[in-house]
DNA sequence: GGCTTTTGTGTATACGTATACCTGTCAACA
DNA sequence: TGTTGACAGGTATACGTATACACAAAAGCC
C-alpha cells in the first residue's frame, strides 16, 4: 500500500521546493513556464491531488457548504436541494447535506461550527427555532431557504404562500365550492402558517369561511394527510373541496379518497402546494401551486454569497411568487355544472 | 467579529498546556480530574468546538464516509441513503452525498481523492465502471451497494434480483397471464439485467416465453416508463401484463394506463420492484417485489467496515433475498375468473 | 530513606498545504 | 559598467490538532 503521494513527493521528482509545486498548480504568477511544466508532469506521473485537509487548514476555507434538512425521504427537499447543488457548484462550492434530527435528537451544532463549512443552509427550520441564533453567535454565516423565521435574525428566501393561497381561493370560489375542508401544515413552521392564514384571508375576501370543524393539522407526510382526509370525509357533510398544505400531503387525500371510493374531482376537489414532480404525473394529476425552486435557489445563493462577503450587513428577505397549476383535481362543486375532463390522452 | 477559538485559549484560560486540552476533552487517561475539570469548564465558557480540520489532518482521518449516488430526485435512493446514514452514524462516522454526474460530466475522482473521506459507498455504479478500479489503485477504501460490478473487484452488497424475478414470473403464470410486456432497466446496470434475466428464465420454466416486440428498455425514470408503456399499450394486440424494471417505471406505466383509459388491475396487470413506499400508498397500491434496504445498508457498512480494517482481503459478495408484495395491480388474465378487488376501505 | 515505578504535564514535532518574505539572477537603462 | 527593477524560486512559518518523548513529582517497595 502506497503511501499517500503530497506535494514534496511531487516537488522532490520535477526538483524544485514545495511552494513551487502549490505555485505551479495553481497557475499563480511567478512560475517559468518550463518550471510549470515539468511540474505538472510530475504531477501527472504520480497522480497527484491537493490534500483537501491541508488545503482548508491553511486557507482557512473549506469550499464547502452545509443544507440542513429534514429527512430526504420526503419528496420536496430533494428538488430544493439539487438546484442549490447546483447553484453552489457554479461558484465552486462543494454542498454537505446534514440531517436536521439525526436519530431524534436536534442538529448537532458542533457539527456545523467544527469548521467544516463556509456557511449553512437552513432549509426545513421552525419559525421559533434557535439555531439561526446560536449560529450567528459563533460566527457561521447562514441563509434560510423555504421556511422563515418569526424575528428577522437571518437572511431568508422564501416563497410568496399569501399569494399562493389567494389564488386557491380565488379558484375555489369561482368552481362554487363553499364547504372547503383546509389540512394545514404544522403551525410552528412558516409555510403552515402563511398558507393556512393567507387561505383564510382569501377566502373571507370571497365571502366564504373557514369552519373550525373542518380545518385540520398534519405534518407534511402522505400518511398524516390520510389520516386526516379520512376524518374530514366521514363526517356528517363532509367539504366538497380540501385544501393542502403541501403537495404531499395531497397525496394523501387522494389515497383517502381512493380508499373509500371517492371519486376525485368529480366528488371532491383537492388542491396541493409546491407542484412537486410527481403532481404533474398523469397517475395524479394535481392542481397545485407551483413554486420556481431554480429561482428560489438561485436567490438562496446570492444571499449566502452576500453573508459570505459581508458578514455584518443587516438580514434581508426575499420571496419568490409561485402561480396556480390547473391540473385535474379541480371541478366546479356537484350539481353546479360541468366538470372538467381528466387528464387527456397522448 | 471575534476570532476563531482554538484549543490553545482554552490552555491559556485553563492555565495548562494545549496537548493537555487535547487529552482532557478526549478523557484521555494521563490527566488528573482536577486538570480535567479545569479544561472542561474553560472549553465551556470559550463555547469551544474542536476543529474538525486540524483533528482530520492530524489524525489522517476524516470520520467521514462519501456516498456516491445519481441524483437524488429518485425517490429510491433517499430509501437507501437514509438507512445507510443511520448505519454509518452508529459507527462514528459523517455521511456525505455526492452527486454521480455533477452537470454532466462523470463523477470527480479527485473529489473522492483527496483525502475528505475515509471510504466510499457506490449505489449507482453501472457493470463496467472503471471507477471501482481507479479508488483501489489511489488506495480508497470502498464498497458498492445496490448494484454489482461485472468483475469482482470491489466487495459489494446487492438484492438476489433473480429470486426475486423469479416470484414475480411465479405470479403471472398462476394468474394465467401469457402476453406479458417487459420494460427492463438499462442493460448496463446489474439490476437491469439480472432482473430481466431472471424473469426470462422463470417464465421460460413455466412454459411461457418471452417475445421481442413486448420488450422495452427505458432508464429508470417515470416518464421512461410512460413512453415505453405507451409504445407498448398501442400494439394490435398489447401485453396482458407489464413487468417493470423497478417501481418508478412502473408508475410511468400507471400513468401512460391512466391517460389510455386501461383499468388496472381489470383489463392490464403492472408490476414493480424494490417498494419504494409510494408503492404502498392506497393511491398506487402497486404489487412489486419489496427489498429489505435497512439489511441491505446493515450488510454495506458491515463489509466496508472490513475494508478499512482490513484492505487487502478479497472483495466479497453478499445478496438480500426480497419477497413478492401483493396489493393492488394484479390480477388474472380477463375472462379467466375472478378478479382481486381494489385496496379496501381502511 | 534510597530505589524503582507510576502518574501528570510540558516540549517538540508531525500532518499537508499556502503564503510572506528573502535572495539571487538577469535584463533594462543611464 | 553600475544601478535599478522585475522576476523566479527558495526559506521559514502559519493553520489547529494529536502524539512521541522527556521530565519532574509523587507513590510504592524493601
């Protein structure tokens, strides 16, 4: 077993001192051209590559940031992340996904101020959550992405969910529905209650409220959303429309309404959030709200890039305007018209 | 903004030497508990956190261990990741993701290379990837899980895709289906060929055989799957039923079934593989064949826990046996009998 | 109470790179 | 031809921790 190649291995076979080597492949100023030559061969020769560990202890950077999530198994995070990926790759950025509730216990936050990160990016935290403070007191810049908090500690990019939720309403009121059963999500995060009080508004706007009895809480899973469905749909007059707080959620409903023989948008009307990949398959065919993560991304970045270069700026916030996806969910209520067709056939 | 505190304040303030800091936090023995006490108060007050930098370096050990995968939007890695995150916590060690293809090009070897991680887990290497050869000649410790290479050069922990092949041909012949349309995964991929092998052979042993103009090959993808299914659906006389290569492709199916207006199970039987769980929602119900992931990942971390101890041992092979899922998307061939009813009400 | 053994702590150094600074060479210029 | 300056490349050191080793003090042994 070979021992590890550094850059005195390197130094030592083109004959010149171990700065020259760092010089040379780095393209720096101050290296002869026939120098930079022979050192790259020798380089080559013994497949050489630059210790990421001595790099970051010297440069004092890691090239490296960390999104903070909950579990990927939910559907969403996958699609905020990869354009954040991406985007940070761009500006040379290698990203670290760090599991928000590691085993049941909270985000370990040494983890994130153990120096093996630039910076963080904080993506499933709650409206209430004291890690954006507890960051900053040690120095680690950070950005939030989707979620907001309460007090603007942090720089955050987020998505427009009153304006999201108006123009649910604003469909719902115009198919005539009237009984609109709402499953929020939890109210300790920023999109649950955004959307929920933004829906209200809407609605109240259009004359129409929301019952207590047909308003539920569940957290953004397919399971919880089914089991809330089930309780708003055996009920004496159940909604005729149930609004989501998340697409997954959604999905949920429409397994609920699957199981007990509902037929979806003929006999109920269900409306997501997010417009995740999977609500434009034909098999679903959600109406939903969709959201430009590319933008949301992209917007994340540059405020992180900012925080980067000027640590002490005042937070700023951001919002990115999501826009009504008319899929096959929808209808106008029963016995008020025509229905739309499902979805058509390529 | 203060400076970053190292373990020589902590010295400082605890009036002994740094490498006595060192000892004291690891509970290292050679320290008295007064000493001990001492440090670990200062360490408290400074809110200090070892550098993971400098402990990397010195220690010539990252703790982590880098997970190389395509992109996440497959709901199916999250599924392996996650356990396998689990696993690797348990040991001490940090996960990190890396994408395959970062924007296109093949995965960066000097990423895995210099020196970030301690090992490699490979989930989405194809049957010829010269990439388990190249971490071995630089000396990286690795494993692959999931799928397998043609040569056995790396150790590696993979489903018997061919018993489980096998169940499924099993189930098509007692249901008396003998027009069955396959749509295999990519041949360049252990799954996609063991599983389409092993389907063929176990149909074969039934006496049912397997024709060309019903066999499509798509990537792993759900609109893949929808095209193939949609080529396959339009035939003069199309399959009975339709064996998939894993469960995202059979959605595809669902989908291409749903927007043709073909009832499933009635009139076209779908299968999968793996059971990712939007296979088990009501809304999908999907009859596939279910791997047991968190053996899978129990069985990879064991076996690249051997490499790192034990580096010049010889790769070994380890397989999970699946076992066939009944739900919602079989069913006897039309006009043979009875037919299962859909998912029950819960 | 002299001897060895143990224990606690400090000193020196390694890990692999990047960079401030210094030196020597050579071209340009008077 | 002596002076200046640019430039290539070497020397020394920093980054933050871990550990081999030295050394002094304390403890055990007769």
């Amino acid at each position: 077993m070979p021992r590890k190649v550094t850059s005195f291995d390197v130094a030592r076979l083109a004959g010149v001192s171990q700065p020259t080597v760092s010089r040379a492949l780095r393209n720096l100023p101050g290296t002869s051209p026939g120098t930079r030559e022979r050192v790259l061969e020798a380089a080559r020769e013994l497949a050489y590559v630059t210790s990421d560990r001595g790099r970051s202890l010297s440069m004092r950077s890691t090239q490296r940031i960390a999104i903070v999530s909950e579990e990927l198994t939910n559907p969403y995070y996958p699609e905020l992340v990869e354009p954040l990926r991406r985007e940070l790759a761009h500006r040379g950025y290698r990203t670290v996904l760090v599991a928000d509730h590691a085993d049941g216990n909270p985000v370990g936050l040494d983890a994130l101020t153990d120096g093996s990160y630039d910076g963080v990016i904080l993506t499933t935290t709650r409206r209430r959550s004291p890690l954006p403070r507890d960051l900053t007191e040690r120095g680690v810049p950070h950005v939030l992405a989707n979620r907001l908090l309460d007090q603007p500690e942090a720089s955050c990019c987020g998505i427009d969910n009153a304006a999201g939720a108006r123009q649910v309403s604003d469909l719902l009121a115009a198919l005539g529905h009237e009984r609109i059963g709402v499953i929020q999500g939890p109210v300790d995060t920023s999109t649950g209650k955004e959307r929920a009080e933004g829906l209200a508004a809407g609605l109240r706007g259009r004359g129409i409220g929301v019952r207590r009895e047909l308003t539920r809480q569940a957290p953004y899973t397919h399971d919880a959303g089914r089991a809330a469905a089930h309780e708003l749909l055996r009920l004496g007059r159940p909604p005729t429309a149930i609004v989501c707080g998340n697409d997954v959620v959604a999905l949920g409903v429409l397994s609920a309404a699957r199981e007990r023989g509902i037929s979806v948008p003929v006999d109920l009307t269900v409306i997501g959030f997010d417009d995740i990949p999977m609500a434009g398959w034909p098999l679903v065919a959600l109406t939903t709200v969709h959201c430009d993560l590319q933008a949301l991304a992209r917007m994340t970045v540059e405020l992180l890039m900012d925080r980067l270069e000027n640590p002490d700026r005042a937070p700023v916030e951001r919002r990115i305007r999501p826009s009504l996806v008319l899929r096959g969910t929808h209808a106008a209520v029963r016995g008020d018209g025509r229905v739309p067709p499902p979805a058509a056939v390529s």
